[in-house]
C-alpha cells in the first residue's frame, strides 16, 4: 500500500530506455486519442459541431502513434513493452474529465489545449534521453506537430464550427447551465428564504429566545432543504426534459433552500433579541431583492415585476409570522 501511495513501485523517466520511451510515446498517443473521441462523443448531442473537433484531433493522434510505431518495428522489432503513464514516476497524468456529462465546451477545449502543452514537454524531454538520429526526428517533429495543434484546432473549428454555430453553442450552454443549477437553485432559494420567514419570525415574537428561534430557524431551514433536494432529484431524472443530472439539480435545489433559511435564522445566535430581529430582517431584505436580481439576470424576468412579486409575498409571509408570533 506504502509503495502505491508514494509511487515507490514506479519507474524514474531518467531510467527508462530508448525503446521503453518510444512505448510510452506509443501508448500516450493511444490513450489521447481515445480520449479525444470521448469528449466528442460527449459533445456530440448538445455540441456536434465540436464534436467533429476532437473527432480530427483524434485521427491527429492516430497518425502519430501509427508513425512511432513504424519506427519502433525499425528500430527494435514487433513486440512493444508494456508501460503507460501510470508506470512512470512523475509523469503527468490525464484527469478523467471525458466521463463527467455534460461535457461544457469550454472546460474540455482547455483541457484539451493542456493535454497538448503536456505531450510537448514530453516528446522534447524524450529528444534529450535518445541518441539515434532518426528518433530524435521523429520525436521533434511530434513535439512541433503538438506545439502547432492550437493553430491546427483552430482549422478544424473554422471548418465545422462558423460562427452562427458557435453562437448556437454558447446559447445551448447557457441553457443548459440554467436548467441543472440556476433554475433549481433559484427554485430553492426562493422556498427557503420566503417559506421559513412565517415560523423563524412566529417562533421571535412568541418566545422572545433568540436561541429558541435560533433553533426553529435551523430545523426548518435544513428539513426543507432535505426535502426540496429529494424532490427535485426524484421527480425528474433529465433525460427526456433535458434538464441535466438529477443529483447535481437536487444539490443546487437542497443547499440553496437550507441557505435561504439559514440566512436569517443566523442572526439569532445573537443573544439580544432586537439586534438579531433588525439583522435578521436587513438579511430577508437582501435575500429578496437577490432573488429579484437572479430572476431578471439569468430567467430574463423584468426587474420590477420580479422585485413586486418577491418582495411583495416575502414581506406577506413576514407579515404573517410576526402576527402569529404576536397572538
């Protein structure tokens, strides 16, 4: 176990030989390629202009691992050792992005330009362990072709992804990150922050505790953040509305939901009683016009019709819990 974890059963890149760096170049190349062909097969339905991208790119890493393995049959025969990345202490290492859907396009194309930087510094640091004319060629020219993969993504994009298209691509993002965080979270927020506004301020008035309250506020807060979690999760798994993963959409909806209440059940930790009352009300005003703002900036709601709904039923909710507090 010590040796896994400190990388003890690993080979140093100083001790590897000519031909055990040309399998590593070998097997490098495979794995990006198949990776490649991940990300576009994860761009594929919501982005398939870019998809075809990384497809190119992928056929770019074919042609260089078909060329290393041309000179590794010259140079030392059929038979290629078995060494990946994972065998090579200190070797950079490929996060697994390619399986978290949905993919965003703008995530995986800067994934994609480090995994080129990486393979560069890879095939130079090989040309200096190599003494053969015609690997240290071949190896140069690997480190140029991944040095100019920008400009050569660059192509691939002009050609499958004009403007209009990347227009399009953008908009479905956007649309995308507003269906599985914003919306459920924006959902949460509003129930947490207006619904627990009746008992956190009846629980004030009735008690005068501020610990009391204090405790109110954060059963509430967390019971309803529970359930708005698992009801979001449960009643929708995204596949045919499109709205993305139900665990992600049930996190932005139950922590969203316990933070609305939380935010003014807090200011109860406050031992005296209207010092906490005044906080916790400048919070539930913050926490409307917040709610106003989100709506207006990401759901396209006018502001002031917006601001009147939520305000307006806050400060009805309010209204009725200092009530009830007060009976």
């Amino acid at each position: 176990m010590l040796t896994s974890v400190f990388g003890l059963s690993r080979r140093s890149f100083d001790s590897l030989s000519e031909q055990e760096i040309l399998a590593l170049a070998i097997s490098s190349e495979e794995d990006d390629a198949r990776i490649y062909r991940a990300y576009a097969d994860g761009l594929h339905e919501a982005f398939p202009r870019s998809a075809k991208v990384f497809e190119g790119m992928a056929e770019e890493e074919d042609g260089h691992r078909a060329a290393l393995i041309e000179l590794h049959r010259a140079r030392f025969g059929e038979r290629i050792p078995l060494i990946r990345r994972e065998h090579v202490r200190g070797f950079y290492q490929r996060r697994p992005d390619w399986l978290v859907r949905p993919l965003g396009i703008d995530k995986v194309r800067g994934q994609a330009e480090e995994m080129e930087r990486q393979a560069e510094r890879f095939y130079r640091e090989a040309m200096k362990r190599t003494s053969d004319a015609g690997t240290r060629k071949l190896l140069g020219d690997l480190a140029a072709a991944e040095s100019g993969h920008g400009e050569r993504a660059h192509e691939l994009e002009a050609e499958h992804v004009p403007d209009s298209a990347k227009r399009e691509e953008v908009s479905t993002e956007r649309r995308q990150f507003i269906l599985t965080y914003v919306q459920p979270g924006l959902a949460g927020l509003m129930d947490g922050s207006v619904s627990t506004l009746a008992p956190i301020f009846a629980a004030a008035f009735a008690t005068g505790d501020t610990w009391q309250t204090f405790l109110v506020g954060l059963s509430a807060s967390v019971g309803a953040g529970i359930s708005m979690g698992f009801t979001e999760a449960a009643h929708d798994d995204g596949k045919l509305s499109g709205r993305g993963s139900p665990v992600k959409r049930g996190l932005a909806s139950g922590i969203m939901t316990a933070v609305g209440g939380l935010g003014h059940a807090l200011p109860y930790l406050i031992p005296h009683f209207w010092t906490a009352t005044v906080i916790a009300a400048i919070v539930v005003f913050v926490e409307l016009w917040a709610i106003a703002f989100i709506q207006n900036r990401y759901m396209e709601t006018p502001f002031l019709r917006a601001a009147l709904q939520v305000v307006l039923g806050g400060s009805l909710v309010l209204a009725a819990g200092v009530l009830i507090g007060n009976a």
